[in-house]
C-alpha cells in the first residue's frame, strides 16, 4: 500500500514501509523505549523484539478523510513511566513524520506490548 499526495508539480507515492521507518527511527530514539513489537505479541508468552527488515510489522498507517493514523506497538524499558514515554514518542513520531512527508497526521497510537526488565 501507498499514500499518493498530489502537489502543483504532480504525485508523489510514498510507500508505508517509508512511513515505518521514519516512525521506527523516531520511536527509537525516545528514552525508554527498547524495541518495537508485533501487534499481536501480547498473546505470545514474550513479546519479541523486531528488526529492522520488521518494522512495518509493528507500525500501521490509516488514511482517515484529509489526514493519516500511525498505530505503533512498543516494548519499554522497566523502572520509567510508561506515560511519560507514550507521550513523548507521539510527539516525536508526529514531529518527525510532519516534517519528513509534509502531511498532517491526526493520530498517533502508541501501545505498549511488553515492558523489558534489565
């Protein structure tokens, strides 16, 4: 699947997997979070880590009426709020996505599957 904006130049397509990683790498980058999660891996016995050729596994992208949705499954490190991180990652999720693609992202979901002890 792909986004299609159309600009005064034409279209651009940008994939979800493009989506994924811009999302990835600003997630990542948020204290306390270890990793990303598949979306069903609270009903494994452990939630496991994803890679990076995994990504678009743990990051979903909706188109809604004029904007778009992220959700985004995360496993977080132990010992911080969790409100803390969920908060600062959709800021810089939303940040980084708005400045990256020039669209409006009305959404972003954050669910934490797993919580990682040291």
């Amino acid at each position: 699947m792909s986004i299609e904006q159309k600009t005064q130049l034409g279209s651009i397509h940008i994939s979800t997997e493009a989506i994924a990683t811009v999302v990835a790498s600003a997630a990542l980058e948020c204290y306390g979070v270890v990793g990303l999660a598949k979306k069903n891996s609270v009903l494994d016995e452990m939630a496991k880590l994803l890679n990076q050729n995994d990504f678009s596994k743990g990051i979903f992208v909706k188109k809604e009426k004029q904007t778009f949705s992220v959700d985004l499954y995360l496993i977080v490190a132990s010992g911080v709020k969790i409100t803390e991180i969920v908060t600062e990652v959709q800021k810089k999720v939303r940040y980084d996505l708005e400045k990256t693609f020039q669209m409006k992202f009305s959404l972003i979901n954050v669910f934490v599957q797993s919580i990682h002890t040291r």
